[in-house]
C-alpha cells in the first residue's frame, strides 16, 4: 500500500483495525512525486513565497496571519516526521481552480523512513501540530483515535 497522492487520505480509514504497534512496510514511496495542482517548496521560506504569491494572485484575501499560522502547522508535521527518521520532507502548496473560487491548502510531504514506522508514530505526525486541521482530526479519527490527546497519551504509555 503506497500513498501516491499527498491530497488523498483513504489510507487512513485501512488502518484503524491495525494495532498501535502495528510497523507501516512499504506505506511510502522511495521519493517525492509531482502531482497534479500542486507546487513543491524545498523548505518553510519558500512555501511562504508560494503562500504570498497565491495572496497576490487572490488579490490579498487570505490574512497574512492565517497564512503564517497554516506553515506553524505544517513545521509541526515536518518536525514530527524529522524526530520519527523520515529522511526527506518537503512542503507544497496545493492549489485547485474551481470556476470563479481558488481552493488551496499547505501539505507537508514525508518519505524515506530510516526504520519501519509503526501506526502510533504515523497517528504521532498527524497529531503534531497544536492546532488540528479538520483534515488531520479526521485522519486520526479515521484511524481509530479519538484526537490529539489520545495519540500522546498511547505513546506516553509506550514509553513507559
């Protein structure tokens, strides 16, 4: 099972019945793919540059504070993945047109775990940042949690 598209979370509702423990083989793919409406930046000034570009381009209608605050979120994720092993992570803008309406969003990519990864430390990525996405809570309910605290509290109990 591989996540081939950064903007799909279907791979979250097949792991609920997994246990915690349970280590995630080949989840990953070995590196980044382009996909379609999405724009890579190799790190958080660049994905600021994409942000304020797409501002621009929305004739300034995204507050700038909202912004700053969705790439705190998504250096929460990275940072997370970083303290996990994943060798590689990179941020993207995902940017779709809908007639008169632009739908964006910011996506933190990770892949290349140095170890196997087990589902709680997935749970632990996705339950990062200290703000939840409706995306990220969804996830982590999708895989069988009941949000944030319940992540942290498993892994506290891990480490004993």
């Amino acid at each position: 099972m591989f996540i081939e598209d950064p903007t799909d979370r279907s791979v979250f509702p097949a792991l609920r019945d997994y246990q915690d423990s349970a280590l995630l083989v080949n989840l990953w793919t070995d590196d980044f793919q382009d996909y379609p409406c999405v724009t890579p930046a190799s790190d958080i000034r660049e994905l600021r540059r994409l942000a304020r570009e797409l501002n621009r381009f929305c004739e300034w209608q995204i507050d700038p504070g909202y912004i700053e605050s969705e790439i705190r979120h998504e250096a929460e994720h990275a940072a997370m993945a970083q303290s996990l092993g994943f060798r590689k992570v990179r941020f993207a803008l995902y940017v779709r047109q809908e007639g008169c309406e632009t739908h964006w969003r910011m996506i933190t990519q990770h892949v290349d775990p140095s170890r196997d990864i087990t589902k709680l430390e997935l749970a632990a990525v996705t339950a990062a940042p200290g703000r939840l996405s409706a995306g990220d809570s969804k996830a982590l309910a999708d895989m069988g949690y009941s949000g944030r605290e319940d992540v942290f509290r498993r892994l506290r109990k891990r480490a004993g």
